[in-house]
C-alpha cells in the first residue's frame, strides 16, 4: 500500500515457474532460480504485471529481462523503464540492494 494513496498497491511473490534457466542465470553462486510475478493494484484489482526472476538460491531478484533471439538464441539482453522502475521499487521495499542506475 501507498501510504499518500491507500488506493494503489504493490504484491509479489506469486510464482510464475517454480524453475527458471537462462544462461545469465547460472552465474551465480547458486544456479537456482525461479520467477514470480509483481502486480500493481488500484483499489485491489490488478492493473499491471511484470516478471521478476529470483537467482542466487533466493538471495536475490531481478526485473526479466527482454532479449533478443537470433535462431531462437538469446544475444542479447536490456530492460525496459518500467520494469526497471519496479524492480528497483521492490528492491528497496524488501530491504535489498536497489538496482543501480
């Protein structure tokens, strides 16, 4: 809940895949993830989702990352504005490290 505005919310954690694997996933300590979804609310109805993967054995999460595929192989990754800005949100919320600008 924002607190200016009771209206609007924020939830996560509802699993999206219990397993994810991409290559950029596994170069973390521990190579599992899995990814769930944060919704956006407004008087308790969904408005907006976005995915975010959770690497590291949960120690972390990150916004899902659009990527381009050449022969149905990823060579290359970025994020969009939105889903950076929630991710950050999210980051900050749980305590976490924010993603950098």
């Amino acid at each position: 809940m924002y607190r200016p505005d009771v209206s609007l919310g924020l939830a996560w954690g509802l699993t999206s895949q219990d397993e994810f694997s991409e290559p950029w996933t596994e170069v973390f300590a521990d190579a599992k993830a899995s990814s769930q979804f944060v919704d956006v609310l407004w008087s308790g109805m969904l408005i907006d989702r976005f995915v975010q993967v959770v690497v590291d054995g949960g120690r972390s999460s990150l916004p899902l990352p659009d990527r381009e595929l050449v022969d149905g192989t990823a060579v290359g990754y970025w994020l969009k504005k939105r889903p950076y800005r929630v991710g950050r949100l999210v980051a900050g919320i749980k305590g976490g490290t924010a993603l950098k600008t």
